[in-house]
C-alpha cells in the first residue's frame, strides 16, 4: 500500500462512526446540599488517567456527558473555593444512561480574595513511561540554558563533550515541541545553548515510546516542550536576567499573546549575551612520548530567538495552526593551549607547543510549521503536519602552531593554519496520525515522510607571511540526503484490570554520502569519490501491559526495539585539527546501532515510582581516542561490538504542609567490549549512580526557598574512558508582589565549585588523563512580569481553555506550535 492508499485509508477510517456511545450524567453539590454551579467535571480514561472531555454544571449542578464509549473511567471536580474531589471508578457496558452518585465539594479552609485563579503543577511529575520536568515552577533553573537544564534533569548525563545519555544509554533523540532535530553532537549543544529557560515549559523523559514515535534514540526521547500563553484576552510577559561568575551574562524575553473563541495569536523573542571560560587538561602517554597539554577557552555567545503562530478554532470538531521558529546566533572561541612533549624514558622536556584554535562561528535556523487537527466526541481523531527546517552554519578557524625550545629561547618551527566550513542543512517532513475507538480500545496509526538534505563545504588553508593556499589534499566537500519513510499501528485495550497496548513500526531509510576530494598519486593529484549509498528497511515491534486493577498499586511491562542512525556529523570524513597532535573526524564506515529493551515499572499510590529495564545494545557506536601517525591522537565514532546496561530508577516527590521534595535515584551496570585488533580491545565494566534531589519551602505567601543537587558517581564515556565522580548544589529564592504579577528570583549555582569531570583511558596504545571544569558557579538575577489577561473571565471560555490544554497533553508527537496548543 503506497502512502496516498493509505492517507485515504485514514479519511475513511475517519468519516466511520463509532457504536455503543452510552451517557454519563450525574450532580455536584456542596456539604449543605445545595448544587455547586460552574463546576469544570473531567472525564478521565481509568488505565492512564488521561482528561477524555470537560463539562461545566448548570445551576442545578448537573453536568452529563453524551456519546461515552464503552470502557473504564472515573471523574474529577474542581471549583473556585472548593477542594477537587474524585468519583469511584465508572464501567460503561451496553446501558445507555449511567447515573453517578452525587459528588460532594468540601470547601478550602483558607478564604480567596477575587476571582483569579492559579495553578501549579509539581516540579516533577513522573508516570510509567515518562518523567516531566516542569521548568517554569523550578526557582534554580533561572538564567539556564536548556543544555544547563538536561544536565540536572532525573536520568540524564552529559559528558565532557556534551554528549547526552539517558538512564545509562548514549543515543538519545531529542525532540522540541514534538518533532525531532536534526542536529547531534556539537551542532546540538550549541542549538540547546541557544535555548533559554524562560521559553522552556517543560522536559519530557520518555523512557518507552509508542510505535507513535520515531524509532529513533536507543535511550528514549527528551522531547522539549517551550511556552505558550494559554490564557483567553490580551496577556504576555517581560523578563530580565543578569548572571556573573567570572564574567558577566544577560537574558531578556518577551512574549505577547492574543485569544478569543475562534483565533489565537501568539509571539516570543529572546536574548542572550554571554560570556564563558572553561579549561581542558590533557596528559597522554604514547610510545616513547608523553604530552602533557593545558587549555584555555574563552567563549562568547550572542543568541536572539524568535516564535511566532497563529490557531483557528474553526469550530468544536476543526482546528489549524501556523507557526514559524528560529534562532540566529553567533559564537566565538578563543583556546590557548600550550603542551610539554618529553622523552619518556628519561623525562627530560624536549620541545613545547603552543597552540590557539580561534573559531567564530554563525548558526542561523528557521522552521515553519502547519498543522491540523480532527476531533470529535466519538473518540475520532485526525492530525497532519508539514514542516521546512532550514539550518546554516559558518564556521571560520584560524590556527597558528609554534614549538620552542625547552627554555623557550628560540622557535623551532611553525605551521599555521585556517579552516572553513559552511554547512546548509534542509529539512522537510508531512506525517498523518489517526486514532478511533475500535473494539472497546484505542486504535491509532499514521504514516511520516522525511527528508534530510546536508551540503558541507570544507576548506584548509596553509598561512605563510600572512598569505593562505589552499591545501588541496585536506580540502573536500561533503554532501549527505538521508530520506526516511515510515507507518506505524499501535492499538491498546483496557481488559478486566489490564491494560494491553501493542504496536508496529517499519521504517525504510534511503542514505546517500558523497565526499570529494584530491589525494597524490604517482606524482600528480587524483581526483577520489568515496561516495556511498545505504538502503535498508527495518521493523520495530513495541508492548505493554499494565495491570491496573488497584489504580494506586499499579505494574507494568514493557519491550520496545529502537534505532540509532549515525547522522552527518559523525559520517563527515572532514579533519578538525584541535592541534598539531590532536584533531577529530567522522567515518563514512559507521553502521546504525540497535538496541532491544525490557522495562518493569511499579506505581505505588500515585508517588513511588521504581522502574527496572535491561537494554542490549549491538554495534554500538562511540567516540574513541585512537593514534595516527604514532603519536598524533585522533577523534573519532567508531561501532563498538555491544553494550548490555541494566538501570533501576526509583523516583519519590513528597508533600508536607509547606515542603515539597522530589527524589530520584537512577543506578546502572553498563558492560562494554569489542575488539578491534592486536592491542585495541575494549572490555570495561562500571556501576553508575546518579541521584537528584529538590527541596522546596514556602516561608510566606509570596517567598519559596529551593535547594537542588545532584550526585553523579564514577562511570565510563565514550566507551573507553573511566571517571570520577561530580556533584553540585544549586540554592534559590523568589519573592513575588504586584498580586503575584511581578516575580524576583535569585539563585547561586554550583555552591562548592565541584562541577568538575576527569576521565582515565588505556586503548590503542596510548594512556590519557583528562580533567576540565567551566564557569559553573554563577550568582543568577531575574526579574519578570506578567500583563494583561490572566484568568479565564466565563464558564464556556473556562470550558473551552481546558479542553484546548487537554489537547495539548494528549498531543504526543504533534507538531510544533500545533492546535489548541500542541506545542
């Protein structure tokens, strides 16, 4: 079936009722027995609470809900004034009206002044197949860049070449607002830097993807979710921060938004001028040398971010959206490095190095996004999104090398160096997903199309007198298309007190690499294509069963098979000289990596989460110091033979009166080995340890105290190199006035100065040491307000704008900006 049979396929699905819709009605009164009017009623899914549809209580109290499917739900209430109270659990059979006893609304103790309404969600919500970290209601995340923020998020690592992991796996997919990006490595940390706490609204750990999702990330999603104004009427917000550690920093944001019953106007654009420094030992012992190199890195950031949509509510059934992203950002690096070369036997200094990598680079992006949106009462559901990403990069490196003698007295020699390289990047993707009510379950499936196309242009020069020839045979270009088509059916069920969900995903991808160059031969330049094409088509089969009878004491089991594809990044042959003796390069001979993993998790009582998975991992690939050249140490992926991680997590949050707290403990036994030859095996083993606590403690009405830490114990990166353990203490405070409008948060990262990493490698011949930090202590400002509509001013209006948020939660994997704000 090609993809237009099947987008019909889904039309039709679409226009097919569905049968056996039964009523639920019912009364909400308060403890003198008088009804409770203007009540919001929700109608909760029982295997995974999801909010099915909202009604409001006329003046008798009386709500119903019309066309319900059969199935297992329960109910919630909520008022102004009042306590939210819950049903018991509702089973719709073949009945066609269900009368629910009458629900009884305590009042709260404390009496309200006006009419405004605010609601805060915990810091930390975690569910069986995810974790959400709500940044905006998180004091110490001010003045954070989303990269800061991952790196003290529950499960997650980052390594000293910010490389991500989740729950003791490299290979992680990160997604913003629900579409996955394009960029790995460098290119993704400097994307994440650019993105700014004020526009976060919350990060998403999906430890278990649907077949809904992306095969893609071995350890799971991070899906980033960025803000918008929700509130109906003319509403927005200023803010300003200031951040000095060694040097001084500066954010600001601004964001306005716009709603009525039918359009939803919304816009955001935000700053940041940054300056940094970090510091990078490296101490290596290769045959009869040892090189014992220190560096100095003094970076500068100028980032404007900018959003901007629009949603028409064309009526209860359709919704469109519009919305256009971007960043244009600029960088600078300024390293200083200089490196002691002895002779080994006799440790005598025999000449010295000293080396400066200045890089200026622009990272420019912008993404467009439409979307729509189908859904009716009958459990119908229909969204398309189409999207264009464009990406440009242009980086400019300027190297000089100079080695001394040991005294320093004279020079010995010389070699200076620039390099080049533009990078465009498109990015074009359309997918359909469609889910129905089907044989008292839930039946979804939908087709993606993408398409990636990367032109790289790389340039060395050699600089004599201030004069640059191009170095032919370290000059290439290389261009890479990667197109990936992909269906996808996932069905799940709520049985007598089990939950069944299982689901399909196949995905073809097409690839095609081309690097051009010249290479000397014969005594003449040759011209070489080491082009190549890869083609394949791969299944990837998910489950899950919940046993939820006792909805506080629920179990479950889950298996998924997912796919690491090696982006252009790490496929790029191109040479990055860091210096004389060390420089980075891809390989075009890097194969995807597969892993297959089971999960148990355990929900007690709505709080205490324990989940324990087993992951195998073949061909995994890695980032591997190696030698070339006898003593010249190169950077470089490379597929290890298999990686096996078993990880327990075991999450906590705690309410007591004032004090709220959170608590995650996530350990793993990772098991490393391949081989590669005579003197190049890898066969490491490491128990991991990472634990993140928050504490927070309302001393006023409008003062909070936060403390938050991390500790992370001693583990093994990249494959081969062992480390040490790290810790860090944030500490915080807001103070909020003007009615709660105006907020002044303060905060102190990095308390003892003990971010620090330091990693020990043995492989290929050489043994390396290496230990490095960053301004990680900083003294954080921030001051913000917000204006114009904060509350939700008629019963309908209230109506409509939880339901548009139900949307928006229940919009896993939708686009960007999306209806109802499926952002």
């Amino acid at each position: 079936m090609n993809p237009n049979q099947y987008l019909v396929l889904l039309m039709f699905l679409l226009l097919a009722s569905a049968a056996g819709a039964q009523q639920i009605s019912g009364t909400v009164k308060d403890a003198d027995n008088k009804p409770v009017t203007q009540a919001v009623v929700s109608l909760l899914r029982l295997s995974d609470s999801v909010i099915l549809k909202n009604e409001v209580t006329d003046k008798g109290g009386v709500y119903e809900f019309v066309t319900v499917a059969e199935g297992a739900y329960f109910l919630s209430v909520s008022h102004i004034g009042y306590a939210s109270a819950f049903s018991n659990v509702i089973k719709v059979g073949k009945q066609s009206r269900i009368a629910v006893p009458v629900i009884v609304l305590s009042k709260v103790v404390a009496s309200l002044q006006g009419v405004t309404v605010t609601s805060k969600k915990p810091m930390i919500e975690v569910k069986a197949d995810k974790t959400i970290v709500n940044v905006e209601n998180t004091i110490n995340a001010v003045g954070n860049d989303a990269l800061e923020l991952l790196r003290k998020s529950p499960g997650v690592m980052v390594d000293k070449d910010d490389n991500l992991s989740l729950s003791g796996k490299n290979g992680v997919q990160v997604f913003i607002d629900g579409k996955p990006s394009p960029f790995s490595g460098k290119d993704l940390a400097a994307y994440l830097r650019s993105l700014q706490s004020s526009e976060v609204e919350s990060i998403e750990l999906i430890t278990n993807p649907s077949a809904k999702y992306e095969a893609a990330g071995n350890a799971g999603i991070i899906n980033i979710r960025l803000k918008k104004n929700k509130a109906f009427g003319t509403n927005g917000s200023l803010s300003a921060g200031y951040n000095v550690g060694i040097f001084s920093k500066y954010n600001s944001s601004f964001a306005i938004n716009h709603r009525n019953k039918k359009l939803n106007y919304y816009g955001s654009y935000n700053f940041n001028k940054a300056r940094n420094e970090s510091f990078t030992d490296f101490y290596r012992l290769v045959l009869d040398s040892v090189f014992d190199q220190h560096s100095l890195d003094i970076g500068t950031f100028d980032g404007n971010a900018f959003r901007g949509g629009v949603d028409y509510y064309a009526n209860r059934n359709h919704t469109f959206g519009f919305v256009v992203m971007g960043n244009i950002n600029s960088h600078t690096n300024r390293m200083r490095s200089n490196t002691e070369i002895s002779y080994r036997p006799t440790g005598k200094t025999i000449r010295l190095l000293d080396a400066s990598n200045n890089v200026s680079d622009e990272r420019n992006n912008v993404n467009a996004n439409f979307n729509y949106r189908f859904a009716d009462t009958l459990g119908h559901e229909l969204n398309i999104d189409a999207d264009y990403g464009a990406y440009r990069l242009r980086t400019d490196q300027f190297q000089p090398n100079t080695y001394y003698t040991p005294s320093r007295s004279s020079v010995i020699s010389e070699a200076v160096y620039r390099m080049k390289s533009p990078t465009d990047i498109n990015t074009y993707a359309i997918k359909a997903d469609y889910e129905q009510d089907y044989k008292k379950g839930k039946l979804s499936m939908g087709v993606k199309s993408s398409l990636v196309d990367a032109d790289n242009d790389f340039g060395r020069y050699n600089v004599l007198s201030s004069k640059e020839s191009m170095d032919s045979l370290r000059s290439n270009t290389f261009n890479y298309n990667e197109n990936i088509n992909a269906g996808y059916v996932n069905y799940n069920k709520q049985l007598k007190g089990v939950m069944v969900q299982v689901g399909l995903r196949v995905e073809n991808t097409n690839a095609k690499g081309t690097s051009i160059g010249y290479q000397y031969l014969n005594g003449d330049y040759a011209r070489y294509d080491s082009s190549f094409t890869r083609n394949y088509t791969d299944v990837f089969p998910s489950a899950a069963v919940t046993w939820n009878k006792d909805p506080a004491n629920q179990w479950s089991l889950a298996y998924s098979r997912r796919i690491d594809r090696p982006n252009y990044q790490y496929l790029n042959p191109f040479e990055f000289k860091l210096d004389e003796y060390t420089y980075e390069k891809g390989n075009t001979r890097l194969n995807p990596q597969y892993t297959n993993s089971v999960r148990v998790t355990h929900v007690y009582k709505y709080m205490l989460t324990t989940a324990l998975s087993y992951s195998h991992v073949s061909d995994i690939f890695s980032s591997l110091v190696d030698t070339a050249e006898r003593s010249k140490a190169f950077i470089s992926r490379k597929n290890l033979a298999s990686q096996d991680v078993v990880n327990l997590n075991i999450s906590l949050p705690v309410q007591i009166k004032k004090y709220s707290g959170f608590f995650n403990l996530s350990s793993s036994y990772s098991h490393y080995k391949a081989k590669f030859g005579e003197g190049r095996t890898v066969d490491l083993s490491a128990f991991n340890a990472l634990l993140y606590m928050q504490h927070s403690y309302k001393f006023t009405k409008d003062i909070t105290g936060e403390v938050s830490g991390f500790y992370n114990s001693p583990s093994i990166f990249q494959g081969t190199f062992k480390s040490r353990k790290m810790w860090g203490v944030d500490v915080g405070a807001q103070y909020s006035f003007m009615k709660g409008n105006m907020t002044l948060k303060a905060t102190v990262s990095d308390v003892f100065q003990t971010m620090r990493w330091w990693g020990e490698s043995d492989f290929a011949g050489q043994w390396v040491r290496a230990n490095g930090g960053w301004e990680s202590r900083l003294l954080k400002l921030n001051l913000s307000w917000r204006f114009g509509s904060s509350q939700v001013k008629a019963a309908r209006q209230r109506k409509m704008a939880t339901e548009e948020e139900n949307k928006r939660i229940n919009g896993d994997g939708g686009g960007s900006g999306g209806p109802g704000g499926r952002n």
